[in-house]
C-alpha cells in the first residue's frame, strides 16, 4: 500500500469524525501551557440526546464529495449489563475517491456511561481497501475475563476513550473562551494524548444555514507530523455543541466536513440489550398484514402524506405534446409487513403511445417503510426498460447498515440509506427553505450514492391552468454523471408538499413529468 493512499485513509476519516489524532504516533511528551483533563471537567448530558443523527458531507481537495459520515444517539438503556448511551458512527468514501484513491466504510459502536461520558465496551468493524477487522474492545477491565476465548474483547485503557466517545465527551464540556483540555484517545493498541483549546467564537455559514459556532484547535505539541494537520472543530454555541465543520489540512489539499443534516429521529425506548445486528431475512412476495403492533410511533399528522394518497404524472419528451408515459404512485394501508410497522409505497412507471414504440418502460417498484422514519426495510423492483429486464428483492438493515439482495449479495450502505421510490416520499419531510443543503444516501444498482438536494428558489408552476406556489430543487447524485442530468424537482409549498413537475435532460432529449391531476386542496 503506498504512503500517499495510507496517508489519505487516515487523513478523511480524522476531518470526518474529528477523531482528534487519528494520524498520530505515539504522544508521550508532556503538554506545553496548562490544560484540563476532560475527566475532571465539567460534564453536561445535553449532547447525547436520543434519537439525533447527524449527516456529513466530507470534501478532500478538488473532490467535492469524497466521503459520508454519520453520527447517530441511538438512546440510554441497558446495554452489556450496564446503564448508559449507545453512540454509532458510519465513515465512508465514495464516488472517484472510493474507486481511485481508496475504499473506506468503518462502522462504529460505543456505550458509554451516563455519568461521565466514559466509554466502557466500543465495537469497530473496518473495512479499508483490502483490510477486514472486527475488534470489540472492553475499557477499565482487565484483559482475559471473557469466558469464550474466540471472542474475547480486548482490553482499554482506564480514563481514556475511543475516538466516538471523545467527540461527545468535547461536545459535553462548557468550552468557555481560551479554555484547554487534555483528552486521551486510544485507538488499536495506542494510546494518543491530544490537547483541544478554545480559540474564539465565529458567525458561521453551512449547508444548514447560519449559527454562532465556537470554534476549537486539536494539537499534538510532541508529534510535528501530527500537530501539521491543523484540526479545527466548530460547535454551536449552544447546550448541545453539535459539530457543524470540521477542517483538517492535508499536503494534497484540505478536508471539509460539513452538516449536511440534523434531525431528531422518533425518540422510543432503545433496547434491553446490544444485540450484534443482522440483516433481516428475505420473506416470500406475499406480505404478512395485520393491525400495527403496540409501541411508540411517529403521528402520522406529521408526514405530508396520508394511506391512500395517489398521485399521477404524465411524461413528455421535449416539445412534444403528446404524452410518452405515464406514472401512477400511492400510499397504501398502514399495517404490520413482514413483521414491522410500516407503510407500502407503490409505483408504476410506464410508456404509452410513441413512447412505448421509441423506449418500451414498464417498471414497478414496491417499498415497504417504516411508518415513523420512511426508511424502507423491504424493497421489491420490477423493471423492464428496452431489453433490460431486473427483479430484485432487497432487505435492508437500517441499524446495522446493510442491504440484502435476493440473489444472496450483501451490500454495505450508510445508516438511513434509501430506495428510489422512498426517497421520492422522504425528501417531501425536509426542510425546503431556498439555500437549504439536505443529503441522503441511496441505493441504486447495488451501489450506494449519495444524493444531494438543494432548494433554489420559489416560485409558480402552471398546472391545469392555474399558478401553484412551488419551491425548485436541484438533485445530483454523488456519480460523476450525476450533475449532467441536471435533475430539477418542484414542490407545492402548501402543507401536502404535493410533487408538482419533475425535468430531466436524458441521451433521448429533455424529459418533463408533470403532476396529472390538481388535488382539490390545491384548487
């Protein structure tokens, strides 16, 4: 493996996490000026908020997206026999830099005490270019108590954390101005003694808007080498502290990772217990339905679309009048499917008339979604597109990051990765405010993507010859091609976030789908 592709790997993944150190030596020296040890700091609970993921889109040099990251509170519970919080974090490179420079995709797990933010049992399964490794590793215990030796954790180092716990640990701390800390991260068997110091306040601007962010330096005064990366972190200057950048300097240019979403997932009682997570099993085409089961849920009144919703579009292909397909999507009973609350999403996309002669489509997509997140756990395409014919049946993991084809092939994707047909009913819930930045990954083709949407502008689309008050969105995948498409999406602004008209420039010509008929509330 080359230097410069070692150097990358450790590199993107520091900016995106602000794993503090990550390519750092051994820090034995003592620390110039006076510092806090974080484990005698103030400690605020306020951080580790259940049900909160955050997004982030991570740029190295001329690459505009060169990995995702997710950082996700699972909640408090009892986990390992012992009380505390569940943290999960996803770094992962993608698009040229994935398939170029290098393959990333970490997963990582951490409980920590509830008291004191102190990690006691961290999991990390990587998965670096040709590099597979799964460690469990269990803080202040003594090495060798496990009763199974195969699966025996390794032990940490009393007071220190691994690199998710030590970001929540910062955010938890009062970050008064020119105030300076100790923490000590241990990642493998190395231990890294990191200083982090206030360096003043910063009206700053992201693709989630604007925000008073407090803004930190990590140095490692002992290891040059480490300390030349310049990491800084910013946090809103608020309760929570959530990172909204964090920047890191690299000789082939600099890293950038930016919030790209936050959001407060539907905040249920976590688990009794950690289970190692599996993908769900694939269940015959016939789904199981029966009356939702008993539990927390998201108020269906929250979503902008209701069971029994059907929307219909028509297809037109450059100036032609005359309609080349048609669409038809609807939302269907809310029920118990293959065992879990959700929804059933339809779609049936087709050509019709000169369309059908030109390009014969036929496609049929079926996603069942859970009913609080409209994340899909089952997915079942149909597509018959000129003499392409495919027919899939993918189950996906969202906790454990996984996607499950029919043929046996397993995919990882990012936690909350969508499907082609949820993402279209998901992205109705975001916030469309003009400048809003929002992603989300999504799986096509057996791949994941990530999709990036931009609200533009508002304004009026002409449908059934009345004005509809709209907001336009750009949409881009994270594929090379994906701009050329030059994607356009427009949206009623009123409650229902109705889908009004969809533009797309393809190798037949530009393409136009608009919404066939006008609801009564829109009228």
């Amino acid at each position: 493996m080359s230097r410069k592709k070692i150097s990358f790997k450790y590199g993107a993944a520091l900016a995106a996490l602000a794993l503090l150190c990550l390519m750092c030596s051994r820090a034995d020296a003592r620390r110039q000026g006076r510092a806090t040890d974080v484990t005698a700091s103030p400690f605020s609970a306020a951080p580790y908020r259940a049900g909160e993921r955050l997004t982030y889109s991570v740029s190295f040099s001329n690459f505009p997206t060169a990995a995702h990251v997710e950082l996700l509170t699972t909640g408090r519970g009892q986990f390992h026999g012992r009380e505390g919080f569940e943290l999960r974090a996803r770094v992962e490179t993608i698009g040229v830099v994935s398939a170029a420079l290098y393959a990333l995709s970490n997963q990582y797990v951490t409980h920590v005490d509830p008291a004191t933010g102190l990690p006691y049992r961290s999991q990390q399964v990587i998965r670096e270019g040709g590099r597979a490794e799964d460690v469990t590793r269990d803080f202040n215990t003594a090495a060798g108590t496990s009763a199974i030796p195969a699966r025996e954790a390794r032990p940490g180092q009393a007071g220190s954390f691994d690199f998710l716990s030590a970001l929540f640990r910062l955010r938890a701390l009062p970050l008064a101005p020119g105030a300076a800390y100790r923490i000590a991260v241990q990642n493998g068997d190395s231990l890294y003694d990191a200083e982090v110091r206030v360096t003043g306040r910063e009206l700053l601007k992201t693709n989630v808007g604007s925000s008073n962010a407090i803004v930190t330096q990590v140095r490692v005064r002992s290891d040059k080498r480490a300390d030349d990366y310049r990491v800084r972190i910013y946090f809103t200057d608020d309760e929570r502290h959530v990172p909204v950048l964090l920047t890191a300097r690299h000789a082939a240019g600099e890293i950038r990772a930016e919030l790209a979403s936050a959001e407060i997932l539907n905040e249920a009682p976590p688990p009794a217990a950690a289970p190692t997570p599996t993908a769900p099993p694939v269940a015959s085409a016939t789904p199981i339905v029966g009356p939702p089961p008993a539990g927390p849920v998201r108020p269906e009144a929250e979503l902008p679309f209701k069971p029994g919703e059907q929307l219909n579009f028509n297809f037109y292909l450059g100036t032609t009048p005359q309609p080349v397909g048609t669409a038809t999507f609807q939302v269907r009973a809310r029920a118990n499917y293959f065992n879990r609350d959700g929804l059933l999403l339809t779609s049936v996309i087709q050509t019709t008339g000169p369309g059908q002669t030109l390009f014969p489509v036929n496609d049929q997509i079926n996603s069942y979604v859970d009913a609080a997140s409209v994340l899909p756990f089952r997915t079942e395409l149909n597509l018959l597109e000129g003499q392409r014919r495919a027919r899939w049946v993918v189950s996906s993991d969202q906790n454990g990051g996984s996607a499950l084809f029919d043929d046996g092939t397993r995919v990882e994707v990012p936690v909350g990765t969508h499907d082609l047909l949820s993402v279209f009913y998901a992205l109705r819930s975001f916030d469309l405010t003009p400048g809003k930045r929002s992603s989300v990954s999504l799986l096509i083709n057996k791949r994941p993507r990530l999709l990036n949407i931009l609200a533009l502008n508002r304004t009026t689309v002409a449908l059934g010859g009345q004005p509809i008050p709209a907001v336009e969105l750009s949409l881009a995948t994270s594929d090379p091609d994906g701009a050329g498409m030059e994607l356009r999406l427009w949206v009623s602004t009123d409650r229902r976030r109705l889908p009004l008209r969809l533009t797309a420039r393809t190798p037949l010509g530009p393409v136009r789908a608009d919404l066939a008929i006008i609801p009564t509330a829109l009228q």
